[in-house]
C-alpha cells in the first residue's frame, strides 16, 4: 500500500470511529435494557437475542439515524417526531428482515392492542420515543464525552471490536441457518418408493 492509500484508510476509520463507538455503547446498552426488562418480567436476565454477544445492533442503528438528524439541525418539533418514527421503524424493520430470514420473531407484540404484525406496538413505541429523546439530550453529551476520553485507545481497539462483531454476526447466521435446514430436512414430506 502507498503511504497516500495508508492515510486515507487512516483518515475514514477516524471519521467512521466515534459512529462505531456510539453504535457498540449504544447496543450494549441496548442488551443491558432488555436483561433487566427481562430480569423485571421473567426473573432472569438473559434473553437470546439474535446475536450470542451482549449487543443488541437495533438499540445502535435508531441512535445513528437520530444523532444524524440531530446534527443537521432539524427543527425540535421535527425531531420529536422522528424519535417516535425512527425507533419503532427500526424495530419494524428488524423484526420483519429476522422472520423473514430465519422464520422466526424474536419478540411478538401480537396480543397487544395498536400492534402491526406482532413487530411494534403503540405501547413500545412511546416507551422507544421517551428513550429517544433521554438518548439525544441525556445520554449522548456523556457518550460523547466518553468517546473524546477513550479516543486514543479506542481507535487502535476498533479493528478487533469490528472483527469481533463481525464474527458474531457470521457466526450466528451460520449457525441459525443450518438450524433452519435442519428443520427444513424434519419438515420434508417422505418419499414414496415405487411398489
């Protein structure tokens, strides 16, 4: 590689570096959230998630797309209304992309009233927007904050996190998918032999 090249990969990770900080802060936060709200409801904190790692990837991308709006100084009323869209859109979305590629939902709001396909529901969505909103004026000065403080250690740390994520994330696929076959060969109707 040109030392040309070698700065400019340097120069996108530390562009891309307090995104990924955020989005890794923001997940885990997102798998200590539902723990607890697991730990409340059920009486144990563990909760499978879609990946085996302590991140839950939805509670990372609603805060990206809202510090996003954020940053382009949209009006108040507008963000607002975002941090009630945004969440339960993403909410939406994975929840529709999971059962679609693993047939199987991880949480069914079905038998709650103002739901859409078991994905959202009114009642979660206006949980989703308060936290939204506690994210964006509450939480994020402080993982900014955090992130300024950590900067130097965290971008030398951020290839190992992305790998480590990664690897997660493939290995889960893999390993949902092939249970999936599985089931696909039990769920096969027997052959008939000529007689």
């Amino acid at each position: 590689m040109t030392p040309l090249l070698l700065q400019q990969s340097y120069s996108m990770v530390a562009a891309a570096s307090p995104y990924l900080f955020y989005f890794t802060v923001y997940s885990f936060l997102g798998w200590v959230l539902e723990g607890s709200y697991n730990l409340y409801s059920t009486g144990t904190f563990r909760k499978e998630g879609f990946l085996k790692g302590p991140f839950k990837p939805m509670y990372g991308c609603a805060p990206l797309l809202l510090l996003a709006a954020h940053e382009i100084s949209l009006p108040f009323p507008l963000l607002l209304l975002l941090a009630l869209i945004v969440p339960s859109a993403v909410e939406f979305v994975s929840g529709w992309l999971l059962k679609g590629i693993f047939r199987r939902q991880w949480w069914d709001y079905s038998g709650m009233p103002f739901q859409l396909q078991g994905h959202i529901c009114l009642k979660f969505s206006l949980y989703w927007w308060g936290l939204s909103l506690l994210c964006l004026y509450g939480l994020q000065p402080l993982v900014n904050f955090l992130y300024l403080y950590l900067e130097r250690v965290w971008i030398p740390v951020l290839p190992i996190a992305l790998l480590l994520f990664t690897a997660d994330l493939l290995w889960t696929f893999r390993t949902r998918r092939r249970g999936l076959q599985l089931l696909d060969h039990l769920l096969e109707p027997p052959e008939l032999g000529e007689g």
